[in-house]
C-alpha cells in the first residue's frame, strides 16, 4: 500500500484526533479559567466532527476503527468538556449534576454505534447539537449576560433543569431531525426549514446564545413531529 493511499485512508480520522485534540485544549483552558479559549475550542470540534464524516464519505475510506475513533474524540470534545463548562455554570452545592453531561454523552455514543435503524433521523439528541447548546448558555453567563442571565435571578436552575432534560434525550428513542438530505421537498423538509429559521432570527438577536435557542426549538419541533402523526393517526 501507498503512502498516498495510507494518507488517503487516514484523512478522515486526521479530522477526527484534531477534534480529539481540540477537545482536550478545551478542557484545560475551561479548568484554568480560559472561557474564551475553551468556547474557541468547542467549536473547532464541531467543524472538525461535520469535516470527519464528509471527508470519509468523500474519500469513501469509513471503516469501523474511524466510527471507534469518532465515537471517543466526541467522548471528549461533547462530553466532558461541556460537561466542565456545565461544572464552572453553577454553584458548588450543584456542581456534581455537570457530571451527567459526560455520562450520558457516552451512553447515548454506544448506542448510536449500535444503532442498525434508518439513517432519515436520529434517535435520541446528537451529542453535538447537546454541546452546541451547552456552549450557548456558557457564553451567556460568562461574556454575555444580556438574555436570560438577567430575566433569571436563578439561572443556574434553567441549567440543571436543561442537563437533566437533555440526558435523557440523549439515550431516548424520540426521533430527531437528520442534516441527511435527499429527494428535497418543501412539504418533507419544512420542518428542517422551520429550525434554520429560527436558528437564524435566534442568533441575530442573541448571538452565540441563540445556538441554545435554536437547539432547543430543534428539539421541540423534532418532538412535535414525533408524537403527533402518531396521534392524530390513533384518533
């Protein structure tokens, strides 16, 4: 075998260890205090996450030590790091709840590599669009402070209400919508569309705390669509 071919092989998973790698700057900026650079590094790990799996589909090299290795970077990159971002959140007495992040974050990890059902959805919340939430709140409270931070006295119980919340979510069977597009239709995607919308209006108002907002209405609108076909369709 080739260099060129080994390199050609490899590519996806160099994607993969540099979120690996991000992950872990992350977690030691947020322990020394280093907010910005440990919201800088979150999401270098979600562009390297998205970059891994189309680089492997590009170059038609997925394998089953790349799922491994994808599966363990985001371990790190959306399990402990939002987790010690949810540990600097909220006051002592409660810090221990930050701990669910990474437990569940895992779990739900093992069962999506298990998971044999169709690709059109996901099951259970993603542990990245979980992360990309987490950060949301962490920039609010830390840099921002303009939105819910000063609507709430207590907003460290919004937090541990989202993390208990969202651990759950993260090993439900609830149906949630995939980024995987095919045979477009405005009547098939108009809940997709309906989330980039309010992703949009979110983050033009509140910058990085509308990524919060935007999930969480993307787990609302994917919980809608869930539950009420299913419904309509017994009565």
């Amino acid at each position: 075998m080739s260099i060129f071919t080994t390199l050609k092989n490899n590519l996806a998973n160099f994607f993969t260890l540099g979120n690996l790698a991000s992950g872990f700057f992350g977690i030691v900026a947020a322990m020394q205090g280093n907010e910005d650079r440990a919201l800088v590094a979150i999401f270098i790990c979600l562009i390297l996450d998205f970059f891994d799996g189309f680089v492997a589909r590009l170059t038609n090299s997925t394998s089953s030590i790349g799922k491994d290795l994808d599966s363990l970077a985001d371990a790190v990159s959306f399990g402990v790091l939002p987790g010690i971002m949810i540990f600097n959140l909220l006051p002592e007495n409660f810090a221990w709840v930050a701990v669910l992040v990474p437990v569940f974050s895992v779990w739900r990890l093992a069962k999506f590599n298990h998971d044999t059902r169709s690709s059109a959805y996901f099951y259970g919340l993603p542990t990245p669009a979980n992360a990309l939430c987490i950060a949301g709140f962490y920039w609010d409270k830390v840099f921002d402070g303009s939105t819910i931070t000063k609507q709430f006295e207590n907003f460290e119980w919004l937090v541990i209400i989202y993390v208990i919340i969202s651990s759950l979510l993260l090993i439900s069977n609830v149906k949630m919508l995939s980024n995987k597009i095919s045979n477009f239709s405005l009547k098939k995607y108009f809940p997709h569309i309906l989330v980039l919308i309010v992703a949009i209006f979110s983050i033009y108002y509140y910058l990085v705390f509308g990524l919060s907002l935007a999930i969480i209405s993307y787990v609302l609108i994917s919980i809608i669509i869930t539950f009420v076909p299913s419904k309509t369709s017994s009565s």
